[in-house]
C-alpha cells in the first residue's frame, strides 16, 4: 500500500485511509500544517488541517483505528469541482 497519492503536487498528500494519528506523524514530518486526503482513484477529496485532528485525537470518541475518510467533512474543498465549505 503506497501511503500518499501518486500526483506530485505539493502539499503532502495522503490516502483516506490512513489513520489520524500516521497523518499527524507525516505532517510533522513533512513540516506542515496540512495535508491534502485523497480517495483509492487518487482523486483529492478534502484537506485536512494539523488543528483538526489534534482536536480529533484528544475528542472522547478517539480511537487509534479512526481513519482520515471517517472525519465528515475533510474540511476546506481540496477541489475545484467540489463545494467550499
């Protein structure tokens, strides 16, 4: 399983299937505040920020098995054919 999305844009990208808690270790590791999450077709479907899913992770209904796909929604569109938020 290939862990980010093969389009080469930046920001980092990372498949929705990955948890939140690996998301937060790739953003610091890639020194950002935001990664773009992107679906099995490798298609962008949102974008998530460094502060959500701290906030997630410290929520009550944390797991360790909660993936970046079951965040609803990923937050700010991170396409231009899907609606802002």
């Amino acid at each position: 399983m290939n862990p980010t999305c093969t389009n080469g844009s930046a920001p980092p990208q990372v498949c929705d299937d990955m948890t939140v808690e690996v998301a937060l270790a790739v953003m610091a590791g890639a020194h950002t505040g935001h990664l773009r999450v992107c679906d099995n077709d490798d298609q962008c479907t949102g974008l998530v920020t460094g502060a959500q899913l701290t906030t997630v992770r410290d929520s009550a209904a944390y797991t360790d098995q909660l993936r970046l796909r079951d965040l609803s929604p990923h937050g700010p569109s991170a396409s231009s054919t899907a609606p802002r938020t």
